[in-house]
C-alpha cells in the first residue's frame, strides 16, 4: 500500500533563505508524485508534479523537485523564499498504472518565512 | 470560470440527522474525488471516482456514500454523522486519475 512521510511538520526560514522540505515514500510499484501548497483559509493548488521523464521537476512560483527513485524520496525546493511563500504544503503519491488512482497525501509541512 | 463548487461551505448539524455535501465541476473532467482535512493528519482521501457510475474507496470511507449519475457532480452523503467527522471536507476534480487536481473552497462540517 502506497503511503507517503513528510518529515518535518514545522520549518521557520528567514527570507532570501533556501529551503528545503523533505518527503518520503512508499510502494511497491511506479508512483506518480505531486506537491501542493494551501495558503492560509484556501483550498489546494499544485506546484508540480512527476509523472515520468526528467527526475528533476520545476514548478511555480520557483520551486523544484527531484524524484529519487532509490531513497524514494521527492524533495521540495526553493533556493530563496519570500514571505508570501508562508504556507502549508503537501505531498501526494499515486501509484501508476492499473486502475489504482487513490492518492495518499502526506501530513503536511508549514513552511513560515520570517522577515 | 472553471471552477469546482461545493455547497454549503458551513454546516453545523446534530448526531444522526443525514446530510449532504454538494460539489460540481464545470471543467468536464473524468476524475473526482473527496477528502477530509483534520489539523496533524493531513488530507485523506474518501472516495473518488473515475467516471460516471464508477466510484471507488479511498483511505477513510467508513461513514460517507458518493454517487456520480453525471459527469459534473459528485455529492459526498452521510447517512448518519457522528462527531468524530467533524471536519474540514474538500473536493476536487482532474481531466484523468490523480493528475492535477482542482480544488474546492471546502465545506467546514461541524457535528454536535
């Protein structure tokens, strides 16, 4: 069964800093992977996402991602954050093919930028 | 606008009184789903649905229903609430499976 692990459920930053915030996964098939940020008192909005091709994955606003498919892992990045970036963000695991499509989000990582 | 819609966005109801949860999409997508979101634990997906006709459970579907006769809307149902789904409920939907999903303003449910 697919499951996903954000490992830091808080990360204060202060801006201009880089920042990353870590997600791991599990599964025993090919995955597809997505970020989602959610500002305060809105719903979700993607940032990327990994379906195949390029392990390396550029989204808004000026993050990226790398999928490592060996340490299973789908790290966000972003080399200098702003203070509209203080949000929550998610990450997501789908496994691909079959007729699977439940998608498992982790639980969640605050990202607050302080000036 | 494309949007997803959900109706009503508060609702405040007591153990046991049925409910439903409108959502609708204008986007003409394949793919839609529901989830709760619960402070610590993310968000869970409930039910999705494929296509029309075609639903399916996902990680928490103990106490909620869905159906899906048409493409643009997917009520989320629950037969008898309990305060244990107290909780804040989104829906969503994409062109194809778990691609990229559009979101709903979320339906704050409070059961009493």
């Amino acid at each position: 069964a697919q499951s996903v692990t954000q490992l830091d459920s808080q990360v204060p930053v202060f801006e201009e800093a880089p920042v990353e915030l870590r997600c791991n996964y599990s599964s025993s098939v090919s995955v597809y992977l997505f970020w989602y940020v959610q500002y305060p008192n809105q719903g979700l909005q993607l940032l990327l996402k990994y379906l195949s091709g390029s392990t390396l994955v550029k989204g808004i606003n000026g993050f990226e991602a790398e999928f490592n498919k060996s340490q299973t892992s789908f790290h966000l990045r972003k080399p200098s954050v702003h203070i509209s970036d203080t949000a929550e963000y998610f990450c997501a695991v789908s496994e691909g093919g079959g007729s699977n499509y439940k998608l498992t989000f982790g639980k969640g990582t605050l990202l607050t930028v302080n000036p | 606008e494309a949007q997803v819609t959900q109706n009503p966005r508060y609702l405040i109801t007591v153990t046991g009184k049925k409910l439903t949860v409108t959502c609708s999409q204008n986007m003409n997508h394949e793919y839609m789903s529901w989830y709760r979101q619960d402070p610590g634990l993310g968000l869970r997906q409930i039910y999705y649905s494929m296509n029309v006709e075609v639903t399916d459970k996902g990680d928490v579907p103990e106490g909620y229903k869905v159906s899906r006769k048409e493409k643009r809307n997917f009520p989320l149902i629950l037969e008898s609430p309990s305060p244990n789904q107290t909780s804040l409920y989104f829906c969503a939907s994409s062109f194809w499976g778990p691609n990229e999903q559009f979101f709903g303003p979320g339906t704050r449910l409070t059961v009493l």
